[in-house]
RNA sequence: GCGCGCGUAGCUCAGCGGUAGAGCACUACCUUGACAUGGUAGGGGUCACAGGUUCGAUCCCUGUCGCGCGCACCA
C-alpha cells in the first residue's frame, strides 16, 4: 500500500472490476430485498440531493446484499417531458428554427438523439459514486416495456371509468402551451394592484364599485356578485349592469362566497377565467366566455379594439379607457398570490380546454388506508400527515399535457369527434366499426401524459409488469423508497395509488424521507442561485476557474453572472480539492439526520477525507506488522487485555451500527464507525499494540495473539464499514483478508459482521480502566504544565484495589512504554514522595516527581488551584441536589447512591488536591 | 387560516428525565519508526424565552418570540 490515500487511483479500478464481475446483480439467493431508484431525468445531471440519496440507498443495498439477501437495486431514468422539450426546443431555436417548423416526427427524432447523447451522463455518475446498481436492468420511462404499462394502466383506467376527458379550466402555460397539474403551479405572493372600478346599472340608477386585480378579464365578466345578506346591495341582487367598454348587459348575482369585508363586497364574475368564478357560474348558469387565445392574446370575443392585445397590454389600454370614461374609482397597491408554472416560469392562466383527468378520490381511499393501517411506513413517521393532509383534499389529476415528447394519449378520435381509448389502433378503429358500423379514418390524440403518470408505475413497470415476470413476483413490493419530502405528493402518493390499484399490493413498504441538501448558508441550491456543487467536483477536485465557469455557463438569467461570479471566487478561492468518493459518501452518511434541512459543509467532508487517511495509515501499520508473520496460525495465541478490550468494543460497534441501520440513522451509524476507528482502534489500540509488536519481552503467543487481533479487527470493522465507504474498504481489505483468514474476491459479497462474533467481555473492558488511566495521568500532567510528552519520567500510582495492583502489575511494560514512563511504582501513601505533580483519573491517583518535569513550582499549585475549583462547582452542585429531602425519598434508590458516590469521590478529590497544594507550598520554601 | 420542522460551543450538527457531546475553528506543546490529511493537553455553552409537571427539565406539557417549509387562500 501507497504512503498516502489517494482515492483516484483506487475507486474507479474497482468499480471496473466490480460491474465486469456482475456483483451488482441480484444473487438470485436468500430473501428479496428490492430498491427502486427515484429516476432521475434521462437528459439531466446529478445533483447533490441525488448523491445524497444515492448514497443511502447504495449503503442499504451493500448491507442487505452482505447480509446474503437477493437483493436487487433497479436503476433508471425519466423522460422528463417538459424539462427535456424545453431544451431541445432551446437547441433548436439557437439553430434558428422551431419544433413547429420541423414538425413532430423530425422534433421526435432530435430528442432521442439527445437523449443519447446526453442520457449516460447520469450512469457515469452513478458509477463515480459507487452505486450497485444492476446495470443490466436498466430502464426508462420511454422503453417499449415501460410504455406498453402506460398504455395498459391508461385504458385499464378508462374502462373503469376512472379515466374522463372533460373541458373545464386547467392551469393553462401561454409560454408552453400546454396544460398543467396543479402540483406544477406555484404561487408566490407578488406586488400588484387592486383596482375599484364603477360598474353602472343598466337602469341609470346608479353604480357598483366592483375590485378587481386583473382588468383585462373584464370582457369575460358575466355578473358582478354580493354577498345576499349584504345590507349595502341585497336590494340590488336580479337588476343588471352594462359592462363598460361593451354593450353586454350582465346581472347581480347573491352568493357567499362574497366576502362583504373584502374590497367593495362587490366581485365581478369571469367564469371563462378564474376557478372561483367558474364554480359560481356553475352554480348561477352564467355563460362562460373564453377572451385569451392560447398564448393570452385577446381573442374576437372581445370589442375590436382590443383584439391582438397581449395581457399586459390589455390590461394598461382598459384602466386608461376606464378612466377616461371616469370609471376608475381608486388604485390601492395589493399583493397577491400569481400562479406561475414551475417550468417556464410564466404567468399561468385559467383557461377553457379539453383535457383528460383521472377521477382520483376512488384511487386516493385504499392509498390512505395503506398508510393509516401500516402496510406503508414513513420514516420519520410524521411524514404521514403532509401525506393525509395532501390526500385528504386531493382534486383530480390532469394527466394530458400538449407536449410531443412523452407518452402519447391512447385515444383516437374519428371525423364527428367521438373519441375511441384503446390499446392499438387496431381496437381503436375495431371500436369505430362498431360505433359508426363502416370502416372511419382515425386521427390519435396529439397529447402526451404527464410524465408523472409513467413514474408512478415505476415499481412494477420496471419489473415486467404487465407480465407477470418472475422479477416482479420476486421484488414487489419493494422494501423501500428512498426520496426527499419534495415529492411525496408528485411521486410518492401516485405510487402508492398505481401500485395498489393494479397490483392489489403497496408498491414499498417503508419510505424513507430524505432532508434536502442546501449550501453552507441554508439555501437551496439552483443554477439560477449559482450554488450547485457538482457532486464529482467533490470527487475529482475542480479549479476555480472551471467551477466558475461551470456556474456561470448556459444560464437563463445572464445578468445574474457577475454576482455568481464574485460569490464562487470568494467562497472557493482554491478550486475544490479532491476528496474522494468515500469521503463524500460518507459525509453524506453522516449529515443523514432526522430534519428536514441539510447544509452542506465542506468541513465536513475534509474531516472524513482526513478519516480515510487515518484508515488508510492504520491499515498500513497492521500490514507492516502483520504480513509475512504469524497472526495465530503457528502456535499457541494469548489474548492481552487490550486485545480483549478491542474485540468486545468491536462487538459492540457491530451491534450499534446494526441498530442504527435497520432504524435509518445513516448519521449515527457512521458517528459509531468513526468513534471506533479514531478513539478506540487508532488511539487506543494500535498504541498498546506497538510494545507487544517492537518488544522482545513478549512471548511468541502473545505476539501471535495482537497480530490476530489487529488484523482481525480490521478486517471485520473493514466489512462493518463497507457499506458507507465501498472504495477504500475493498482496496485495504484485499490485502488484509487472507491475514485475518477470510478469502474471496471482493468484501462485497462477504458476510455482513456480526454481533456474536465478537462477545462482551466485561472483565477485560474493567481491566482496561487502570491502564488507560496510568497512560492518561502523565499525559495529563505534562500536557497541562507544557512539557513534551517524550520526556520519559517515573510515575506513582496510589491505589488500595487489589484488581488494579493485579492489571497494573501484569502490563507495567505495556504502559511504561506507551505512557513514556521511566517506572511505575504502586504505593499507597504518598507520604514519602519527594515534591510531586498529582492528578487523578477516574478516581485513581497518579504523581510525578516534579522535578523531572519543571522548575517553576508554581505552575503546579495553579494546576491545582484550577482543578480544585472545578472539583468544587461539581461538588456543589451535587450536594444541593442531595440536600433536597425530596430526591432521596423519591429518586431511584440507584441514582441517590449514584449521586452519594460521586460525592464521596469528589470530597476525597477535594481533600487530596488541597492537601498537594499545601504539600507543595510548604515544600517550596 | 390549517399542518409540519427548527432554535444546544464561533460555525455545522448529534444527544438526553439524573456529570452537556462530536467535527471544524481556536490556544499551548510535540517533526515519538501508521498517519502533520497527524499526536497530546486545553479554552469555550443560563441547551431561544416564560410558565407548568417532576425529587430533578436542555429533554415531557403549555404559551411566547425568532427562522423555515408545505397546503389552502378574499376578487
């Protein structure tokens, strides 16, 4: 092994090796263990919320494939249908046409090409990061498999009537043209107005003062509404209104929806153009009129001077027209909520047409039972009630979408517009027969579904489905869904319905709720913000100047540039080193808490780069001591008590790491491999190892008994560990494997480690207390009186147990080399001690003869001084608590006694400090 | 308005009804034969605030303040 870690020129080596081998695939052996992998967009990259939850899911795939499950991690992509259309259709305006101009077939065409071009982008990726995946399983959306169950669940659906066609407002995109759900919509909260216009009553009588915030829909209002107990207008409700700027008379409608307080608590009504007011107009019979065109361009339903205008423009040309007819009443500044579509960002609007929808609530009740009843789980489990919430209140999902890329709507339509769902044309135009008796020309609906709709069968769809496959009798129900909170209505939701409805079983049966990865600052990362990390920077390292480029490159908002720029330079100004794909994964791991905001920290990852290193180096100390030599198999092996004490704290490293796996604390888990390896193997360990090792003072079995449990203990926690850090752990284990007796090609198909491998072992974790307390004490002391820890000084231990005298006795070599101590000597008065330096460690009093360490005696009596008066905050604090007569009657009679100890032993601390501080005092002189 | 989350060391975060923890940063000392991507010893916190339950609350309950998210929203 090389000095240094050097992550680049092991990972990828093993990657290579591992897909040739065909280890990712399932071993067709043991129980089932299936995870489907959220499907990123075919033509995009990964971010970091992928890796981080490609990370999770590759660590439970590892484990339960360690574990001898068949397990299986399916891979794939989305079609992405807006996201992929829009970039396609950017390619192609920089080329200075358009789709329309090429028409569909060639558009078509294009967007496979780009989707090979780009779509292995995404694998190259997931390989960098080391994900298992079955390769050989790969799908996508838009296979002919994964269509034919679109086209299945589709016409299945419309059978069942649970599929309608029906014109009715839809979240309309003027920029895209096209129609969207309501979970693509986001309002924000924007600045505009609220415009009080008069509205005259037909008779002359008099006016209505109608607030609007959209004045250009007034060419669509069909009423003006109050609220029929409002004293102000009741009286007013059956007169009409002559709609200004036309010649349309309209009428006064009652009805409490009307809030009297709002605006005037009159409302004019546009059942063409708005949600609310197309429910009243339901309610009223008012006529419906549609005034946008598909773009929202005025349309002829509106007066002639108005048609051709935009929205916007509308808008100025019929406040400026009202006021010059003097029917502007006031302007008040109002902010209100603006419907925008996700994708485009545009304006949405409200707009009249046909689309296809799936009846949900039938679909949503079984979906919310499987929650309620615990066939699902969600991990953490108050995830569940954004999902009730969500569920509870669901409306019914617009599925056709006016796109060319996706999956095309299974229906067909002949010339009298009668529509025919059906599987293939063939049962189309057989439909057709038997409709119109004769042979008719069909013409298939243009659309495409939401691409939402093919997600949500990824469960089964991927594993054959509508085949019964012998996969899909095999992984469904999956085990687990590993995703961000982000999608559980998009995705999550849709699943379970899909899952349940055609398959009559959940689609997973946990799903486990990531947080979301955001930058050091807690913001989101976006292009537009300038904040993405490419995971494989991380990896790879990227200068400064690349990572700016990077940020900056391909942006919709140019003017954004400048300041990305400035933040980039000023945040990276070194590029970003290389860590290395354990590092990262297992930063990942180790940020995987329970909340629902991640910051990436950049600390964090060095440090566990660092950890790697640290491994890497230990590895390389067990293997110079180990390899060629005997590790237990050439003769008798006697265990130490640091031996002893290492293989239990193996133990119960296993068993905690388990634990946290199973309830999904990828964060604590690798907070115990960490502990274990740093503060326990490393520091711990490998130092009382080293004697045993260089020294000719132990016997040949007791040489063979740390040699085995060094190499043994590594290779075991190498296994525990693997899971989290695939790359550095296969690499040393190959080397340390045969050592530690255990062969195979790969540590990925060994045994995952196991808690009864390696026991408790109470009297050696006892025994272990006075030997780290002797190697503590000098350190202790010389550390806090500023002298080099390699001073060699003889040591005094004060002890009356005869356990301890019996440890300290039998290891006296061990810690005079470890703890650079000249002797030590057991006594149990100090009485005779020349002027010494005290301390105590865990009730356990050690002196140094002053004189080997310092001249300056006061040094001494401020170290004293220092720990007296902490010693005597501790004291007192115990002390009140003791003194309340209530904690002894009513506390554990354990914790009293606890407490009684720790009184006695800090009085007996007190007592020995004061009495080394007078001691020394009166020595000085 | 309804629902959810967060507030613990300078920063990023664990934790827990009974002695406040880690990483990074900081201070001092140390180039000791795995590792300076290191070692050793330290400094640093009224656990947001106020009540309540309890012998005991950072932890449980209620409320307040601050930050954030989701859903639904009055034209």
């Amino acid at each position: 092994m090389d000095k240094t870690y050097a992550p680049s020129s092991i990972e990828q080596r093993l990657y290579q090796q591992w897909e040739a081998a065909g280890w990712f695939a399932p071993s067709g052996q043991g129980k089932p263990y299936c995870i489907m992998i959220p499907p990123p967009n075919v033509t995009g990259t990964l971010h970091m919320g992928h890796a981080f939850q490609h990370t999770l899911m590759d660590a439970l795939t590892r484990f339960h494939r360690m574990e001898g499950d068949n397990t299986l991690w399916q891979p794939g992509t989305d079609h992405a249908g807006i996201a992929t259309q829009m970039v396609v259709e950017r390619q192609l305006n920089a080329a200075g046409t358009n789709r329309r101009d090429i028409g569909r077939e060639e558009f078509l065409k294009r967007v496979w090409e780009w989707k090979e071009q780009s779509g292995d982008t995404i694998s190259r990726q997931m390989r960098r990061l080391g994900n298992s995946v079955d390769w050989t399983r790969d799908r996508f959306t838009m296979d002919a498999g994964l269509s034919e169950a679109v086209t299945e669940v589709f016409v299945s659906l419309f059978e069942q009537g649970l599929i309608y066609r029906g014109k009715r407002l839809v979240n309309w995109d003027p920029v895209l043209h096209t129609a969207l759900s309501d979970l693509e919509v986001l309002a924000e909260p924007e600045k505009g107005s609220l415009w009080h216009f008069r509205y005259p009553l037909a008779d002359g009588s008099g006016q209505l003062v109608v607030a609007t915030t959209r004045p250009e829909t007034m060419f669509g209002d069909t009423a003006v509404a109050v609220h029929p107990e409002d004293e102000r207008y009741r009286h007013l409700i059956g007169q009409q209104i002559r709609l200004p700027l036309t010649d349309r008379l309209i009428p006064i409608i009652g009805d409490d929806y009307v809030d009297r307080e709002f605006g005037t608590g009159c409302v004019k009504i546009t059942p063409g153009h708005d949600f609310n007011d197309y429910e009243i107009g339901k309610r009223h019979q008012l006529p419906l009129i549609n005034i946008l065109d598909a773009s929202a361009v005025l349309n002829d339903a509106v007066p002639a001077a108005y048609r051709g205008l935009d929205r916007v423009a509308a808008r100025k040309r019929v406040i400026l027209d009202l006021e010059a007819l003097g029917l502007v009443d006031k302007i008040d500044p109002h902010t209100l909520p603006v419907p925008r579509g996700d994708r485009s960002g545009a304006v949405l609007e409200p707009w009249l047409t046909d689309q296809w929808y799936v009846r949900i609530a039938p679909l949503a009740a079984p979906a919310i039972k499987a929650v309620e009843d615990g066939r699902i789980r969600f991990v953490p489990d108050n995830w569940s009630k954004t999902y009730y919430q969500w569920m509870n209140n669901i409306q019914d999902w617009c599925i056709s979408r006016q796109l060319w890329w996706g999956h095309r709507v299974p229906a067909w339509y002949d010339n009298d517009g009668n529509a025919y769902v059906a599987r293939t044309l063939a049962d189309a135009q057989s439909q057709a027969r038997g409709k119109q008796g004769k042979e008719v020309a069909l013409t298939q609906d243009d659309d495409v579904l939401d691409t939402w709709f093919s997600s949500a069968l990824w469960p089964f769809s991927t594993l054959g489905w509508p085949e019964q496959t012998p996969a899909l009798k095999t992984f469904y129900p999956t085990n687990v869904l590993v995703t961000g909170f982000d999608i559980i209505f998009f995705w999550v939701a849709r699943m379970i319905m899909m899952g349940l409805k055609f398959t009559d079983e959940v689609p997973f049966r946990e799903v486990y709720i990531t947080g979301l990865i955001r930058d050091e600052n807690g913001d989101k990362m976006s292009k537009s913000k300038g904040n993405i990390i490419d995971p494989l920077d991380l990896i790879d390292g990227i200068e400064l100047e690349a990572l700016v480029a990077k940020r900056t490159s391909g942006m919709m908002q140019p003017h954004l540039k400048e300041r990305i720029e400035k933040a980039t330079r000023k945040q990276f100004p070194q590029g970003i080193p290389a860590y290395g794909t354990d590092a990262v994964r297992f930063t990942f791991a180790a940020l995987a808490t329970m909340g629902r905001d991640i910051r990436f920290d950049l600390g964090r990852v060095e440090g566990y780069r660092n950890f790697c290193n640290k491994l890497w180096n230990a590895a390389r100390f067990v293997l110079m001591n180990t390899e060629g030599q005997d590790c237990g198999t050439g003769g008798p092996v006697e265990l130490s008590t640091p031996d002893r004490w290492i293989r239990a704290r193996l133990g119960a490293t296993v068993e905690e790491v388990r634990g946290r796996f199973a309830e999904y604390r990828f964060d604590l888990a690798a907070q115990s491999l960490y502990e274990f390896a740093w503060y326990e193997y490393c520091d711990w360990y490998l130092e009382l190892t080293k004697p045993v090792m260089l020294s000719d003072s132990y016997s040949a079995a007791q040489k063979r008994g740390a040699r085995q449990t060094l190499v043994q203990v590594l290779e075991t926690y190498l296994r525990l560990l693997h899971p989290l850090m695939p790359f550095v752990t296969e690499e040393i284990w190959q080397a340390v494997a045969p050592l530690a007796g255990r062969s195979g090609p790969t540590i990925m198909l060994q045994a995952y480690p196991a808690r009864a491998d390696f026991p408790a072992d109470a009297e050696a974790e006892l025994a272990i207390g006075p030997i780290k307390a002797a190697v503590l004490a000098p350190r202790q002391i010389r550390g806090q009186l500023d002298v080099p820890q390699s001073r060699k000084v003889p040591l005094f231990m004060k002890t009356a147990s005869a356990a301890d005298r019996a440890v300290v006795d039998a290891n006296a070599e061990l810690i005079r080399s470890v703890a650079s101590v000249s002797e030590i000597t057991l006594i149990t008065d100090e009485a005779t001690l020349p002027l010494v330096s005290m301390t105590i460690v865990e009730g356990r009093t050690f002196y140094v003869p002053l004189a080997t360490l310092i001249d300056d005696v006061d040094a001494e009596l401020a170290r004293i001084a220092k720990r007296k008066a902490r010693t005597a905050q501790e004291l007192a604090k115990c002390e009140a608590k003791l003194a309340n007569p209530n904690f002894a009657a009513n506390a554990p009679a354990e914790v009293v006694a606890q407490e009684r100890g720790r009184i006695a032993d800090f009085r007996s601390e007190l007592a020995q400090l004061e009495e080394q501080a007078a001691r020394v005092t009166s020595l000085r002189g």
